[in-house]
C-alpha cells in the first residue's frame, strides 16, 4: 500500500487546552466536521465511530482510539465504507493532531497516511485543510 501522507496545519489563537476541548467534545466536533456526530469513550484502544450525512448519502465512519495525550496529540484510526474498500486494516488511515503551544496560540498539525496516490493525499489535504479553518473559527468564536 502506498504511503501518500495528507497534512494540513493551522494557528488558533487560544491556548491547546481550548483547542483540545474543541477536538474531544462531540458537540464542538459536530459544528466543524460537517455536521459529523462522534460517538467514542476517548480510551486508548477503544472504538471511534463518526456517523452523518454526505451528499445526501448517510455514512458511518470508524476506527479506535490510538494515542491520547491531552492538550498536546490526538491520534486515531479511521475506515470509511464510503472508500469503496473492503474493511481490512490495510485500508485505515492513521489521523494524527498534534498541538504546540507557540505563545498566546496553537499551533495545530494534522496528518493523514495511508493514502493511495498523492491526488488522493491531496484531496485530504484540502479536507483536512478546510476542516482545520472551521476548528480555528469554533474555538476563537467560543
């Protein structure tokens, strides 16, 4: 499998504490992740899913919780049976956040592996961009 990785990064002017509220509460979830609701427990290990309508089409996304280190990297698995993809491990991709601190703002980077072409990566890369700009307008219209 290919090992395009998508990225996005974007500077918010609040404290990571303000943002990593933004990126675990499923309400604020919801306001800038198209409408996505989350349900999951936040554990390492534990499941992830991401339910909503796109297009017109109803989906259910999900991966598990890898890494969870509050204020600092958010780290998950995700499938979606929208990929057309058989649900194999091979075909998740990893989304790391990672959060840094960079005076009275964070510094926010977010990566996608797994992609299959680089335009594939590019497409996240422009999701994951505009994704990103909703995050930094949640938090600093809070």
């Amino acid at each position: 499998m290919a090992s395009h990785v998508a990225t996005a990064e974007i500077d918010i002017d609040a404290a990571p504490s303000q943002v990593w509220v933004a990126l675990t509460d499923p309400a604020l979830i919801k306001q800038y992740f198209f409408g996505t609701d989350v349900v999951t427990d936040w554990q390492v290990g534990g499941p992830i899913r991401w339910t909503g309508e796109y297009d017109g089409k109803t989906y259910e996304d999900k991966g598990e919780v890898v890494e969870f280190a509050p204020n600092r990297r958010l780290q998950v698995t995700h499938f979606s049976p929208m990929s057309g993809q058989p649900d194999e491990p091979e075909n998740y991709h990893t989304l790391t956040y990672d959060l840094e601190e960079r005076g009275k703002a964070t510094h926010v980077s977010l990566s996608q592996d797994n992609n299959g072409d680089e335009a594939e990566a590019e497409r996240a890369t422009a999701n994951w961009t505009m994704l990103l700009t909703g995050l930094k307008g949640t938090v600093e219209g809070a």
